[in-house]
C-alpha cells in the first residue's frame, strides 16, 4: 500500500526484537539479538510506483519488497574498523513467524501474538496464539490478571504446529502470559500493553 520508497530505523529501542508481518498469510519473520550489543533495527521497503524493476528481479511474483535488516549500529551511516587482533562476537536469531494473527513479543524460544477481538458468537475475546522455535516439552502456560492466575495448562509446543487459546469475556485489565519449561525457566512473559 505504499506508494514511495520508506526505510525506518528504531533509534532507541529497548526490545530485543523486532518483526515483519504480513496479515493476509499470517506469516512474517522476527529478528531476536541481545539488545546492549546489537541495536541496530532497520525496515525498508521499495514504493509501488518506484523502482518496478527492483520488484521484478528481486521477487518470484512482483509482489511487495520489504528488506529488514539488523546490526551492531543504529544507522547504516555508522561504521567502525577492528583494531588488529580484534574481535566481536554476538548471537542474533532470525525466526520465522506462521499461522499467527500478529506479533506481540519474541524470545529466542517463542513468538506471542496476544490480541483482544470480538468473536460474532461469542462476543469479547482475548486470543493466545505461541509459535516455538524449538520442541519444548511439558511447557507452563500461565495467564493471569492482577497477580491471579486465570488460566494454566501444560502444553507441549513445536516449531511444527501454532497452539491456540482463546478466553471469553475478557477482564479490561492487562493480563501476564508466561510459558515457562519443564525446569522451571521463563522462556518467554508479556504483560499487555507494556514494552
């Protein structure tokens, strides 16, 4: 939808993702890094009435173009050379998202999309949707409003499938949605609303 070429960079941020979607498939991708050593988070798309050829050549379809790009540096005007015997090392993952309805957090283990809808039969709703990046067995998923619980489930997740909660009438208050794995560790906690 959009006419011009447009490139953004997240100046500032302190999330340690950052992600594309595309509503129409579901789908997107997600950029997971250490936040204090690789800031750097950079959208940039080609205009439909610019640079057709770039559509043409870079897509099996001309469909949309969209680049995202992250690194060590805000801006891709910032560089930096490595002094002899120098080195820096960091981790960053790229995670592709599917069969979810938005992205609302990112870990290096899961994805969260976490909306309130209205539902023709069932009214308000609040939907739960998790994809894993890995196999991770008897999982616990936590929600909760106002420190308590409202909902808890073991649950096993896999990169294979996208699991599915969905909660009627919802409290207006924020809830905490917490999976947790089988030794106890966080692997990914969203409180609503906050980043």
């Amino acid at each position: 939808n959009h006419k011009d070429a447009g490139a953004w960079f997240a100046y500032g941020s302190r999330e340690p993702f950052f992600a594309l979607f595309k509503p129409t498939f579901r789908s997107g991708l997600a950029h997971y890094e250490d936040q204090g050593i690789v800031s750097g988070k950079k959208f940039w798309l080609w205009g439909y009435e610019q640079d057709a050829w770039v559509k043409r050549e870079l897509t099996d379809n001309f469909s949309s173009y969209v680049e995202m790009q992250g690194g060590l540096f805000q801006n891709q005007n910032m560089f930096e050379f490595l002094a002899p015997e120098q080195s820096v090392r960091f981790s960053e993952f790229w995670i592709p998202v599917f069969d979810l309805g938005g992205i609302t957090r990112v870990t290096r283990d899961a994805i969260l999309n976490l909306q309130r809808l209205t539902d023709a039969s069932a009214g308000p709703i609040l939907q739960i949707e998790l994809n894993a990046t890995h196999a991770i067995r008897d999982a616990r998923l936590q929600i909760s409003n106002g420190g308590k619980t409202i909902f808890e489930t073991r649950v096993d997740i896999s990169p294979v499938g996208t699991y599915s909660k969905t909660l009627p009438h919802p409290l207006e208050t924020p809830y905490t949605i917490e999976l947790v794995d089988s030794a106890g560790t966080s692997l990914l906690r969203h409180l609503e609303g906050s980043y």
